[in-house]
C-alpha cells in the first residue's frame, strides 16, 4: 500500500478538523482532494462525502423555513450501500473503517430503522475501541467523536427497541473515555454527541421514573456529575444532529437532577459518591457503614445540595435584578414562583404567585376593554399551567387552610363554572312551566337560576342592589354583614352573550310578576331592569350631557350594534310595561328613548358603510339591523297609539314599521286588526270616510257610475290583512305566533270561509297549549347556541 504524500496527509488533517467543527460544506472539496493525492484511501473520502450528504439531509428536514434546494435531497439508501462497500473492503486503516461503520449507523437512524443501527454498529463498543487502539497509531479528533457517537446511536436504537437496560449499559461503557482528560480540549462535535449520550443516561437514572430497575443513587449522580462537568468546560453549539432542541433536553436534565436528589432525601438514601459500587452506601451496606463512612456520605450529599442552592441562587439573583427593572414581567414573577417552590421556599413562592395573578388579571381586563392582546403578558396555556401547579403545592404541602386557598386561585372562572352553564337551562324550564301555566313555581325557577350562586355578590359584585329583585336583596342582606367580597363578580369576567343571557332572565321575572300580581307591579320593578343593563354593561347615559347615548366608544361596531339593540329592547319592553298600564306619556318616552339610541346607531353605522345595504344586515356578534329595530320601534308606537283610541295614528306607525321591515310579526298583526276592524266597520265611518277625501275628492255624480268608494275601501283592507297575515303565517318568523294565525281566522271569517276559519282556530289552540310567556329564541343568546 503507497504511503500518503505530504499533500495528502495535509488534506487529511484538515478532514479531521472540518469533521471535529461539523464544517460540512467543506468536505465534499476535501474529499475530492484526498482522493486526488492518495487514491487508496477510498473509504475515507467516501465516508466524508456520505456525511456531507447526512448532514444536508438533516439541514433540509431540521430547518424551520427550508429554503429551496439547488439538487434534490439525497438517496441515503444508496448512500449506504456504496459506504458499506467501502468499509468491507477497508483492512488497512482501522479508523477510517470505523468511521464509515459510524456513519452508516447515522443514515440509519435519520431513516428510522433502529434495527438496522444496531446491526450496523459493533456488539461491544468497549471491545471495538480496544481494538482501534493496537499500535502505536493515537485516536484522530474524528475517531474520539465516532466513539461517543456510535455508543449514543446504539443506546438510542436500544431504547426504542425497548432495550432499556441494555442502553444503560451501552452508555456506561464509555463513560471513563467521555470523562477523561480530553474534555478541557474536545472538539465541538466531541462535546455535542457526548452531552447527548450523558443526557439520556441521566434521563434514564433519574430515580423519580418509576421502573423495575434497582435505585442506584450512585450510578445517576456520577452521570449528572459527568454532565455538569460538561456544561463548565462550554456548552455545544448544536446543529441539530443529536438533539432536536438542546434547551428543552438540558431543562429536563436539571428536573431530573433536583427529582433523584429529593428523592434521596426524601428516602433517607446514603451514597458515597465512589464510582465503585462496592464503596457504595446502599441497602445493607449503609447499615454496617462506619462512622466515618457515614460521615463522608453524608458531607457528600451535602455538597450535592449546595451544589443544587448555588445555581439557584445565582438564577434568584438574575431574577430579581430583573425585575427591579421589569416588575411587570409575568415571566420574571412565574419564574421567580417556580424556583421558590422547587426549593421549598413556599411563602417566598406564594408571593411571586399573587403578583403575577394580579398582573395577569389587570392585563386581560385592560385587553378587555381595549380589545387589544397585551404583548408582555403569557398566553392562556402557560397560566393555566402555572395556576395547576400552584393549586398542586397548596394541596399536597399546605395545611386545610392553605388547600382551602387553592380555591381562590381561579374561583371566578372554574368554581362557578357549572353554575354558570346552567343559567339558560334555569331559564328554559322556567319557560316551560309557563307553558304549563304554572307561573309560580316558573318564577321560583328564575329566583333559582341566580340563588345557585349563594350570594348575589358573587355574580354582581357589591357595586349597587338597584339591578337586584326583592328577592335577591332580602337573600343577601345577613351575609352582606357578615363577610365582604371584592367589588367585581362573575358578571365582569362574562363575554355580551352570557351577560344577554342574565338579562333575558330578569325580562322573564318581570313578565312573571306582571302576570302573578298585575301589571302596576311589573311597573314598579321595570327601573331595575335598567339598573342590571348598567350593571352588566355599563352606565347608558355615557355622561350628563348625553343621554340619548352609550357610553361604549371603545367598543367595536359589532359589539356596540349588540349592547345597543339590547338597550333598546329594554326601553321597549319598559314602553310595553307602561302602555299594558295605561300610562301612555311614560310609554312614549321610553320609545323617544329607543329612538334616540337607534338614531345614534344608524348616524354611527352610516359613517362606517356608505351602503344602504348595511342598514338591513345584522353583521356579525349578534343584535338587530338597523332596519329591525326601526320597525320595532314604529310597531311600539303603534300600540300605543292603538292603545289610546287613536286607529289612524297606530295605523300609520304600523305602515312606517313594515316599510322597515316587511315581515315584522307585531307591525303585521297590528295593522291587520285596524284593516279588519276598517272592514267590519268597528272604526267610526266619517273616520275612514275623511281618511278617503284626503287622498282625493270623488267629483259629484260619480256615486251612481260605480261602486260606492268608501265599499272598496273596506273590501281592500280586508284583502290586505288576509295578504299581509297568509305572508307572515308562512315564514320562520311567524309559523308559530298565535296571534298572526288568530288574526288570520279573522279575516277568513269576514270573508265568509268558515271551515279555513275553523281549521285555523284549532291550530291556534294547539300553539296556545304549548306556548311559553316568551319566545323561546330568548334563551338561546348566542344565536343557535344555548
């Protein structure tokens, strides 16, 4: 065999070098240049350039944006047929052999197939590296990092084979070399491969991983000594070969590191911290240990501990210089909490803890109401996970008082939580009863759905009791004086939908209390149905001198299309309070209120949209079109008009309603009874018969020529309301509203079709036996959603 040029041993070295710093892109060139200037050395240039390929593989997979490849990503199959070939016919150089059985080792294992590692590398990796050492010739960097490597891709194949036991002994057995006196001057991928062999080893000898294996303090601690030694002489700059995410790795490294040395104070374990088990303090032994053993081991646990409060230390002392410059950093203060809690330092702990809940809360009610994400806050999942480990330390190292605390962490949100769910259902069955006329016990249902909570002040708060029922006030009033809550409630942490869904239900106790004790009581109670919308979602007024206007400026368009359409329901069904009573000017200023809101919303809508379109779509995040609250507006003017003795005012509301909206139920069964009562002649004839000269005189002698005009006139009111209600009768909107069908066998009757009349009573009963006191659209809030 001819001996290498000066040239070749030149290239060669650098190939050592170029492997040693994972300069891959050079190797291909270096290869080419070896085999250039010492052609016999085959293996050794077909290796680099394998690895050269493995490492533009991992590259192309590993990269989190992979660029766009210049060739197509290599076949490493093919790749390890021609390097097998290489090695088998190597029988000079021993170290180049090893090295291409390395890399084929590392091209099976990117392709996943552990059993074919395991093949590839030697049986005993003690044995082979025994062998490389006859003669004088001394280990390459290369070789010293084809150790490590091989016996890291073994003990990983053997793991995932399930060999656990045998991967142990796989990393052990080269633990003298990895913790030898060629650390201080290792290579990068030296310390790379070795920090990866060291971390699973301490993974596995963690002794808080229950497992069918003896404790071997011994064993796990030597490992963590070997990797901390490791991480003094310089951390290794991965490249992403043997660790997909070294800081996770290292992490874990130092939980299981804190978990084997509480576990062996925890246990009352010895050890002697020899690397020779039979000087190991274990089992048997420690109990004939002699004093001075006893005393060795134990100094030696003491310098581990120290070992362990130095390094915290140190961390503290990062973290609260921080956050002296940063104290609004809910990572600094989570961090703070979690390295006081691994120490037992759980008062310290818990003072980190409430900071940083206080600092999340004021952050998301501030995302709240400006609706922007606060950046420097954690996200949602770290919180809860920081929130269960708190819960966990105050229940499993706390006394009742402390686990009682544990409550309090997120009492708001999970205590509640089921009893907040069942709020519509509460008000579902109170619905239901009324449909079995069984208003009582409907209205102690609604008392239901809010005493499960124990004291209103959970769910409102102590900001005011004007929104509260008698019932609710006289409930609270004995633990009001005993014990005092923060001003917020539930309602503050509520999204519109289930705050709409608290408001429905107060709009239930009321229509419940104006059928049980009549409607001047419903009155009575009607302000604190105003009183609950300020709770829920602010003061309405928005400031002295605008009070036709809400105080909802931060709010976006949809939200604010959603708070306003409620308030405005609520001004109407106060309006309907008032006109059932007879109070007709409080009716029409609780309509001028309504007016006033949609007139504002519409001024708002049209400056966001310069379509006529957007006045009839409801948008998105729930509410009314602008159109739909005009018609239901109009349609309460109307009654009341109606209600007042004044037919020819309701009507012409009516008609404005249905010029809004065309298919608005109660506009529709308004004017169709003024049409009917036109028709039947219940409305004074000199009435209707001004209301026909106002469209124009019939000039004299026309009577005789035709029909009389004032007939028509009646014929056609009649044909417009059966029209009007046959169109309502047969929409999703008006199927079941008994009084458009009620309305429609009316008409039927004054046209003299008796049977369809019939035929339409009947179905009126059937909807009447099962209809509620409400719509029962009003508990499902959330659009299809209960």
């Amino acid at each position: 065999m001819p001996a290498e040029n000066a040239k070749a041993l030149n290239y060669i070295a650098q190939l050592d070098d170029a492997r040693c710093n994972a300069r891959w892109d050079a190797l291909p060139e270096l290869a080419r240049k070896i085999e250039k200037h010492a052609p016999h050395r085959t293996c050794i240039y077909t290796t680099a350039r394998a690895e050269a390929h493995v490492a533009a593989h991992i590259k192309q997979h590993h990269d989190s944006v992979p660029s766009t490849p210049t060739s197509p990503p290599p076949d490493l199959a093919a790749i390890a047929d021609s390097l097998a070939q290489a090695r088998d016919q190597e029988a000079t150089h021993k170290q180049d052999a090893f090295a291409a059985q390395t890399c084929l080792a590392w091209i099976h294992w990117e392709l996943a197939e552990p059993q074919e590692v395991l093949s590839a590398v030697p049986s005993s990796i003690a044995e082979a590296e025994e062998n490389l050492r006859h003669g004088d010739e001394s280990f390459t960097g290369w070789t010293q990092v084809c150790i490590v490597k091989t016996a890291y891709l073994k003990g990983v194949a053997q793991e995932k084979t399930g060999a656990v036991a045998d991967a142990i002994k796989t990393y052990e057995s080269i633990l003298h070399f990895v913790g030898s006196d060629i650390l201080s001057s290792a290579s990068l991928q030296f310390k790379t491969w070795s920090e990866a062999l060291l971390a699973r080893l301490c993974l596995l000898l963690d002794l808080n991983h229950p497992s069918d294996r003896p404790e071997e303090p011994n064993a796990a601690l030597h490992a963590f000594r070997l990797w901390s030694r490791l991480m003094e002489n310089g951390k290794a700059q991965f490249a992403g070969e043997a660790m997909t995410d070294p800081p996770d790795m290292r992490r874990a490294v130092w939980k299981a590191y804190y978990d084997t040395l509480s576990i062996i104070l925890r246990r009352g374990l010895l050890y002697s911290g020899s690397s020779d088990p039979d000087q190991a303090l274990l089992g048997d032994a420690a109990e004939h240990a002699s004093e001075d053993q006893y005393m060795s081991a134990r100094l030696q646990q003491r310098a581990e501990l120290k070992l362990v409060e130095t390094v915290a230390d140190s961390f503290f002392q990062i973290l609260y210089r921080a956050s002296t410059k940063s104290y609004h950093s809910t990572r600094v203060l989570r961090h703070l909490f979690i390295v006081h809690a691994s120490l037992a330092e759980f008062d310290l702990a818990f003072k980190a803890f409430d900071s940083y809940v206080d600092i999340v809360s004021r952050g998301k009610d501030r995302a709240e109401k400006s609706g922007e994400e606060d950046p420097g806050l954690d996200d949602d999942n770290t919180i809860l996970r920081t929130a269960a480990e708190a819960v966990r330390i105050l229940c499993r190292f706390g006394t009742r008082k402390d686990a009682e605390k544990a409550k309090e962490v997120d009492a708001d949100d999970v205590d509640y939580i089921h009893e907040r769910k069942l709020i519509p259902l509460w008000h579902l069955l109170a619905l239901l009863l009324t449909a079995k006329s069984d208003f009582t016990t409907a209205a102690r249902t609604c008392d239901a759905a809010f005493d499960q909570f124990d004291d209103p002040a959970v769910l409102f708060g102590n900001q005011g009791e004007a929104y509260r029922s008698e019932h609710l006030n006289n409930s609270s009033a004995d633990l009001e004086k005993a014990r005092s809550s923060a001003d917020k409630g539930l309602v503050d942490r509520m999204e519109s939908f289930e705050k709409e869904g608290i408001l429905q239900v107060k709009v239930t106790q009321l229509m419940l209390l104006e059928v049980v004790e009549g409607t001047t009581a419903a009155v009575d109670a009607s302000m604190e149905l105003l009183g609950l919308y300020k709770r829920l979602f602010g003061d309405p007024s928005g400031g002295p001198k605008q009070p036709e206007t809400l105080d909802i400026s931060t709010q976006n368009t949809p939200e604010r299309r959603h708070t306003t359409s409620l308030l405005i329901d609520v001004w109407l069904f106060i309006a309907g309070l008032y006109t059932r009573a007879a109070l007709f000017e409080d009716a029409k200023g609780a309509v001028d209120e309504a007016f006033k809101l949609a007139d504002n919303l519409e001024s708002e809508i049209s400056q966001d949209s310069s379509s006529a379109k957007a006045f009839s779509e409801r948008g998105w995040g729930g509410g009314k079109s602008i159109e739909e609250l005009w018609a239901d507006i109009w349609a309460a003017r109307g009654e009341i008009a109606h209600s007042e003795s004044e037919p020819y005012e309701a009507l012409g509301h009516f008609e404005k309603g249905l010029s809004h909206n065309p298919d608005h139920p109660a506009a529709v069964v308004g004017l169709s009874n003024i049409l009917l009562d036109i028709y039947c002649k219940v409305i004074p004839a000199e009435s209707a018969q001004r209301a026909s000269t106002r469209e124009g005189a019939a000039p004299k002698g026309s009577r005789g020529a035709g029909p009389d005009p004032e007939e028509l006139n009646r014929l056609a009111a009649r044909d417009r309301a059966y029209s009007l209600l046959s169109s309502l009768t047969k929409l999703g909107t008006g199927w079941d509203y008994s009084e458009a069908w009620f309305t429609l066998a009316r008409a039927y009757e004054e046209g003299g079709q008796i049977q369809k009349a019939k035929d339409v009573l009947w179905w009126c009963v059937e909807l009447e036996d099962s209809k509620a006191l409400r719509k029962w659209s009003c508990v499902g809030v959330g659009g299809f959603v209960l």
